[in-house]
C-alpha cells in the first residue's frame, strides 16, 4: 500500500491571475505540486494557461489550446517536481503569455504531494 501526503496551498482561489501563497514546506526532501485551473483568452486558436513560479523562479506550467474565443477553459493539471528544504516559501500562478486572461470567475488549485 502506498500513501502520500498531500498539502492543500490553494483551494478554489479566486483569480483573477497572479495569485500567490506562502507556504512551510513540510519536507526536506522530492515533492510535487499538482496544479489546476481555468483561464480564457479573447482570440481564437491559442495556447492558454499559467505558468508556476516557486520564490519567484518558473519550475513548470499548465495550459490548454483553446480553439474558441472568449470560453473559460480548464487547463490540463500541470504535475511539477520538486526538491524542497523546511522552510517558508511562495508559489505563484502567473500568466503563461499576452494571450491568457483570467477574472475572478476563474479558479485555481495548488496541492504539494510529499
């Protein structure tokens, strides 16, 4: 039987993008956080979604292609690796490029499996 922990960062958190939340690591040691959410863009056929910045440095992304304008999309789960110390850090959900919006009908999850 194998089991995980799993540390809620972001639940539901209302967008719109960027968002951010402090966090106490609760390993020294490999981690993942699995990300979620929804965002849109107001042209047609574009890649959309956010990119994950841990302390201020991109460690992965989640996206979608959206083929219609103006559709709140969810983003494929992004599923990051991570090596962590104990200590406090920030995750930040920003923006993948000019072409992804959110608003506060957008949500987003981040959870840190360890």
């Amino acid at each position: 039987k194998f089991t995980m922990p799993i540390l809620s960062i972001m639940n539901q958190a209302k967008g719109p993008l960027t968002i951010s939340a402090t966090f106490t690591a609760p390993t020294d040691g490999p981690a993942c956080f699995v990300v979620s959410g929804s965002v849109w863009s107001g042209s047609a056929n574009q890649t959309i979604g956010f990119s994950v910045e841990l302390d201020g440095v991109p460690i992965g992304s989640a996206q979608i292609f959206s083929n219609a304008a103006s559709t709140h999309r969810d983003v494929v789960p992004g599923y990051i690796p991570v090596t962590l110390t104990h200590a406090q850090h920030t995750v930040a959900l920003v923006p993948l490029n000019a072409a992804t919006t959110s608003d506060s009908n957008d949500r987003f999850n981040v959870m840190l499996a360890y």
